[in-house]
C-alpha cells in the first residue's frame, strides 16, 4: 500500500481511475470493513485500485478539541491495518480550519472527482461531507450521477442489537468489556508500545512484567485481563494489568504484563498486547502478601480463560 500525506500531494504513481472508499476509519472495525469489502468487490469486476481517503487529524480534534477525543488506533497502526485488509492506496488528508471550510461542492469535484480520480465511491449511508456537514448522501448520489460516477452506500453493520460504530467500541472500552470491542472490531484491542524501566516490584513477587506506557489510544478500564502478547512473530498467553496499583500508593497509570510460564529480557522491545477477557477490577491489598495471594489466582484464571485459543 501507498500512502500520500495529502491528495494535493499525489503523483504520476496514483492512478488515473479508482474505487474510493471514504470515512475517517478509526478502529477499521467491522462496519469499515463492510465499507472495505464492497470497494474490494467493484475493484475485482472492474480492475480499478482501491484508495481508502481519510483524514488526520481526526476532524473532531480540529474541530472539537474539547471532546479530549481519544482515537482506538493510532494513524500509523490504521495504515497497517488498511495494508493488512488489501487497500491499494491510502491518502491522509490534513484537517485543518481552512480544509473545514471546504465546500461539499469543492469536496467532491476538486478533491473526488479531479485529484482522486474516482470512478466508484463507496461510503457508509450516515456519510456527511464538507464545510457544516452541508453535504449528505442525497448530495453525494445527485454529484455522482452529473458525473457518471457510481455511489454504493453501505447500510450500518448491526451487531447484538445495535449498529457497530466507533463510539459504541469507546464505550464497551471504557466500560471494561474488551469481548464486545472484540466482536465489533473483528479482532481484539490491543496496544502496542516500547518495554520501559519500572520499579521491579512484578519480579520481587514472583511475576516479571513489561511495563509499557499507552497514552496515545482509548484508554481501557483499569484492571486485570486475560491477554496475549504479539512478538518476534510469536504469540504468547499472558496476564495484563492496567491501572495505578493503589497496594503501593501510586497515581501513575501504568500497563504491567507478565507473560505465562516465560521470562524474556524485553527492556526496549515493542510489544503488541491484546486484550482478550476481563479478570477483576483494580484493588487496593491490606498486604503484599495478599496481593501475591490474588496473582497467583489471577493468572490461573488467565491460563485457563486463554487456553482454548489458538495463537
């Protein structure tokens, strides 16, 4: 995949007529991915590449810094993942106040129509588009059919009662429910980050852990979950906690992993860590005896929780 900062930055490399698939793709979960697949579709019968365009910032940072907006992937994990599911060409444009201002009209024949050389749009049916959101898919679809091009809007993905959405994955996150996120992802949640220093207390008690720092994503509920760990091209069960650890009075939000049944020097590494199942919440122990007491527990629970997936 090849990916352009910009469409006033494509080359002679893009192509001249391609299947655009347009939305801000956060989490590329599976209602993107309904988006996806019927872009790969008209690709296949009509031979033209698939260009995935959307925005970064997010336009609700630029737009609504005040929402404090924490996005479930990071751009730069997006870009993979778009990789991962087959998508030819990516192009992030830059949302600022002036590209705000953009009209739909100009959105779509200046930016669709003349830069991205669009042949086949697809898009989710709630897509709204330009400066006040003043275009809808009504407004796409009359633009479409003046220039010939063809529009397939793909109705919203319903999962357990509900459409799937960006905003319903936030929420199952913030409310620990990591199995939910997973469905409506089509994988689980995960954070991938650098093994740092911390203060050894995982190994005095039995249980080494790669502490990672995770600011830069949705922060999940602080506790205890069933994970596994990607690395080296390996897969490994482990147990993660997220949180404080309130046992020894800190504030710090930190992420802590113990790998089971292995112990590997991973200072400097990065880990990709995926959350699985739900263990307990995050406890304040009269003692460190106690604590050990509930690891113990904590990760025979885990063992278990994971033994029946393949990795």
């Amino acid at each position: 995949m090849k990916t352009f900062f910009g469409s006033k930055l494509l080359d002679t490399t893009f192509p001249r007529n391609t299947v655009v698939a347009l939305g801000n793709f956060d989490g590329v979960h599976m209602g993107h991915q309904a988006i996806l697949t019927q872009a790969f579709e008209f690709s296949k019968t009509l031979g033209f590449p698939v260009v995935c365009f959307t925005f970064r910032p997010h336009p609700t940072l630029e737009l609504k810094p005040q929402s404090n907006l924490k996005l479930l992937m990071t751009y730069d994990e997006k870009r993979i993942w778009l990789q991962k599911l087959g998508v030819d060409f990516c192009v992030e444009e830059p949302f600022n106040a002036e590209f705000s201002t953009t009209s739909a009209h100009d959105f779509f024949f200046e930016i669709l129509l003349n830069r991205l050389n669009a042949r086949v749009i697809v898009v989710g049916d709630n897509f709204n588009f330009g400066r006040n959101r003043e275009g809808n898919i009504q407004v796409l679809k009359q633009y479409c059919d003046q220039s010939g091009i063809e529009l397939f809007a793909v109705s919203p993905v319903e999962m357990k009662g509900a459409p799937v959405s960006s905003s319903r994955i936030r929420d199952a996150l913030a409310a620990g429910n990591v199995e939910l996120a997973a469905e409506l992802l089509g994988r689980p949640f995960f954070y991938q980050a650098e093994v740092v220093h911390g203060d050894k207390r995982g190994r005095t008690l039995g249980f080494p852990t790669a502490n990672m720092k995770c600011e830069a994503k949705f922060p999940l509920k602080a506790g205890v979950y069933a994970t596994s760990v990607n690395w080296r091209n390996k897969v490994y069960r482990a147990i993660t906690n997220l949180g404080t650890r309130p046992t020894f009075d800190s504030t710090e939000l930190k992420m802590e992993t113990h790998l089971l049944n292995e112990d590997f020097e991973l200072y400097g590494e990065v880990l990709l860590v995926n959350f699985h199942n739900r263990i307990r919440d995050e406890k304040k122990f009269a003692s460190v005896q106690e604590l050990k007491a509930q690891i113990e527990s904590d990760v025979i629970l885990a063992a278990k929780l994971l033994s029946s997936r393949n990795f």
